[in-house]
C-alpha cells in the first residue's frame, strides 16, 4: 500500500503543478491565500490546510482531470443483475472509468477546463460519496490509503506553492506545457515537467 500510495501521490503532485503553471491565474490565487492566511510561516503544517479553501479546491480540481488511477481498481460481481437493458452474470469483471466519469459534459460544466472555483460553493467531496467524483472509488472498497495520500498531496503542494515562485525556462510559455499521459495502471506525466523555481521564504 505504500509504494501504491507514493506513486500514485507523486503523479498528482505532478499533475498539480503542471495544471497550475498551465494556469498562472490559479497559481497565483492559491499562492495568495497561503501566504497570507498561513500566516508567513516557513513551513505550513498540518494545522494550516484547514485555512486555505482554494488549495483543497485545487486539489479537488486535480484529481478529477487527472485521477490516479483512471480505471478503478476492477471489481467482480456477486450476483446477476440488469442494468440500462443489459443483463450482468455474476462473476463479471467490472471496471469503473473514473476519468470518462470526471469530463462528462452532463455533470460538469466545461469538463476539460482546469477551473478550481467549480469546488468552492460546492459540497462535492472525493470520498466515495458523491459517484460524480470517484479518483478513490467509493463504498466499502473505497483505496484504504486516501487519508494518507490526501494529507500528503495537501500538505507538500501548500509547502512548494508556500516557498517558492514558480517559472517556465527560457523560451517556454504556458502553450508548451503538454498534458500526455504515459500508459500505464497510474497515470503520470509523458513529458518531464521542467520549471524553475525562486525561493521566497
């Protein structure tokens, strides 16, 4: 569970960063926050992410373009069933696509835009109770590591957006910073995110 874990961590730290220099407005919004409600602190502790609204939605953002894991660990069914006219032995390897679910253009308004304010008036949370957003699945087999990877993603993306501006190299604008997914159970950046950063703290 923990090199899942850290794996899975990593690439969406990744992802964050990579949306956010893609997206200098949202950067700077979430920088504001921190640094201004986290109180000019070195280093943001745990007890700071209570206090900064946007970066959840930030993070809440992340995960729904860019789920971990965009096929859901598969499942079997226990019994047969019908469902939208069509009938499911028992026994059925059932896979949930997570990523088709979080760009559904009837649940979300402008799905491939990377916009954290559809978060902020919104009670829609990852944790298996809203099927809209399932990066962690949901119900009894929801990932038993998302307190971990959330505390993780949470507190490391407030630090480095915390200590440091964040620019492109020379020569490069915010159009060449690509969104390719290499193949793979977890989804991680093709293209290695390059960026330069200025520390301020």
């Amino acid at each position: 569970m923990l090199v899942a874990a850290t794996d899975t961590t990593a690439a969406t730290l990744t992802w964050a960063m990579n949306a956010l220099l893609r997206n200098p407005r949202v950067m700077k919004k979430a920088q504001d926050e921190i640094r201004t409600l986290g109180g000019k602190k070195e280093f943001v502790d745990e007890d700071d992410i209570g206090k900064f609204p946007y970066l959840k939605a930030v993070i809440k953002e992340t995960l729904r373009l860019h789920a971990p894991v965009p096929l859901l660990v598969p499942r079997e069914t226990n019994k047969a069933f019908t469902i939208g006219g069509y009938e499911i032995p028992a026994k059925t390897m059932v896979y949930v696509n997570a990523w088709a679910i979080h760009r559904d253009p009837e649940i979300w308004k402008d799905p491939f835009e990377f916009y954290p304010e559809r978060f902020l008036d919104s009670s829609t949370t990852f944790r298996g109770k809203d099927f809209e957003l399932i990066p962690f699945g949901a119900g009894r087999r929801i990932c038993p590591g998302m307190p971990m990877a959330v505390a993780s993603v949470e507190l490391t993306l407030a630090n480095l957006l915390n200590a440091f501006d964040w620019e492109l190299p020379p020569g490069m604008t915010t159009k060449d910073i690509d969104t390719e997914v290499l193949p793979g159970i977890t989804t991680h950046k093709k293209n290695s995110l390059c960026v330069l950063a200025k520390c301020v703290v």
